[in-house]
C-alpha cells in the first residue's frame, strides 16, 4: 500500500517523537485536551514539537478551544496543522483556519450511515477529514477510545478534501482497514499503547510498517 501517510497521535516525550521518527509515519499529533491520559502542557509540547526532524508534521489537537489558547499554542511551538476533534460548527472551523494561516482538519465521529451528512459540509471549511469512531454517549474522551466503527459506511467514498482514518486502528488491524476503505492516511493514539498514554516503540513501528507496506487495496 504504496503512499499512505500515517499520523502517530499524542506522544508525551522526545523518546516518542524519536520512536515515530525512526518511522515513515507522516505527522505527530500533541494532545491539548485535558482530560485526556495523552495530554501536554504548552512547555511539554513545545520540547516535543522542537525534537521533531524536518519534514515530520506536527499537529496540535485541541477540543472546542477558544483564541486564548490556540493563540498560547501557535505562539509557543512551530505547529504545520491544528486538528479540532470537538463540537466546532463549519463557521468556527474557517474562523480559526483564516485566523492562524494554518491547515485544520476537522474530525467527524461515525457510528451510522446518519454520520455521513457532515462530512461534506466540513470539507467545504476544512483542509482535511478526521474520519473517526463516535464516542459513546457518556465518553469523556471525544477520541482516542479504542473503539472502530463499520468501515463499510465510508468504502470507496470520496469528499472535497483529503480525509484520514482513526478509530480503534492497531497494527493489526491497520492493513485491512486501508484495503477496505481505501484510506490513504491513518491516524492511531491507543493502538500503538502499552497502557493509556505510554507509547510503545515496537508497536509504532509495526502499525506503520503494516500501514504502509505494499499491496493494492480492495475496491468493492
């Protein structure tokens, strides 16, 4: 599966950038939201974001933030993406893309067929789609769940703008869902895991070997 681009999300130390590094992986994500086991303050992120290698693009996840803390991010640390995984309608989506000169994507969770509305409307605001598992209902975490969803709702579906995969990939899954789908990006935080918020080496490499080895995908 030549040219998938894989984001290894909320990565806590520079031995994790230096984990994904080592990889072919394509973006990393730093995790703002604080209720989540993979947060980051802003002196955190900023050393994490500094130890990432040229070409290694970084992605700042917040969840509903306002401009005082996306300007506090994008002050403190050289950002190439901002990724909004909250309830931000279209309006704030272009607001905060205008605002800070940055790429944003947009994550959009799917349980049904009833999710898929949205996904158009976003990509008219959005530079990319996150393309994620719905959160149960009483979840604290709006990703990064451990959860996947049926990934025949968005087979062989094409939108305005690129989109990327998430929701409960793991090494070992990774390749099907990408033969499935056709994804050409994949996002994984709890997959690559050895507990919540510890990354895994070894389980890094393995998701992107297996994301990006080659292979044609399956076109149903």
């Amino acid at each position: 599966m030549p040219d998938i681009r894989v984001k290894i999300c909320g990565l806590r130390s520079v031995e994790d950038v230096a984990a994904v590094a080592a990889t072919k992986a394509a973006y990393i994500g730093l995790n703002f939201f604080p209720k989540s086991p993979r947060y980051v303050n802003l002196a955190e992120a900023r050393l994490l974001a500094l130890a990432a290698p040229l070409g290694l693009a970084k992605v700042a996840l917040v969840v509903d933030a306002d401009d005082a803390l996306l300007d506090a991010i994008t002050e403190a640390m050289p950002l190439d993406m901002l990724q909004l995984h909250g309830h931000e309608p279209p309006e704030r989506v272009a607001e905060i893309r205008a605002r800070y000169g940055l790429p944003v994507m947009k994550a959009i969770g799917v349980a049904d067929e009833g999710d898929l509305a949205p996904l158009l409307e976003y990509s008219l605001a959005a530079d990319q789609i996150l393309v994620d598992a719905k959160p149960p209902k009483n979840a604290t975490l709006p990703g990064g769940n451990g959860l996947t969803f049926d990934w025949r709702l968005v087979a062989q579906r094409r939108w305005l703008k690129p989109w990327m995969l998430a929701g409960g990939l793991t090494p070992d899954n990774v390749a099907e869902a990408i033969r499935l789908t056709n994804a050409r990006q994949v996002d994984v935080s709890s997959g690559v895991e050895s507990a919540p918020g510890i990354k895994d080496p070894a389980k890094i490499k393995a998701f992107v070997t297996a994301a990006t080895q080659d292979g044609p995908p399956i076109l149903r």
